[in-house]
C-alpha cells in the first residue's frame, strides 16, 4: 500500500490506500466531514505542495465512482447475505 496525502480544498489528511482513487474514498467515508461541490480533491505520494505529477479527482468523479462501489457492494451482499 502506498501513502497518499489527500486535500479537497478545505481538509487534508494522510493515510495509506492500493490506489489514489481508493485513498480518495477513504478519506471521504472516515475523516473529511463532507462532500465539496463543484470541488475537487487533490491527491498525492509526496505531500500537500504542487507537484507535477499530483491527481486531481473533481468532487463529481468520486462521488459518481463511489456510489458504483457502494451498489456494486449492495448487489454482492443481496447474493451472498451470509457475507453481512
């Protein structure tokens, strides 16, 4: 897992995730307290300056992505509900 370092804007926070995507997530479900609109989230492997090589997610994106998981999770769990 790698170390990502993610800021919206407004909150920042560190944590390690398998991709930048992922990292994004995690930090929206666990330690940002909201969504921004019309946003974006910036995502990074070597700190919260500029770098040429940072991700950047508009709020858009991720939320759309991360409703897919949540019903992608939904669908498995109603297949499999012993899994809950």
């Amino acid at each position: 897992m790698a170390k990502y370092y993610i800021s919206d804007g407004v909150e920042k926070t560190v944590l390690e995730a398998d991709s930048p995507l992922e990292a994004c997530f995690s930090a929206i479900r666990y330690r940002f307290q909201g969504v921004p609109v019309n946003g974006f989230y910036k995502i990074s492997e070597m700190g919260f300056e500029r770098h040429d090589d940072d991700i950047m997610f508009s709020s858009d994106e991720v939320v759309s992505a991360l409703l897919e998981v949540m019903e992608e999770e939904r669908r498995k769990n109603e297949r499999n509900p012993e899994n809950e």
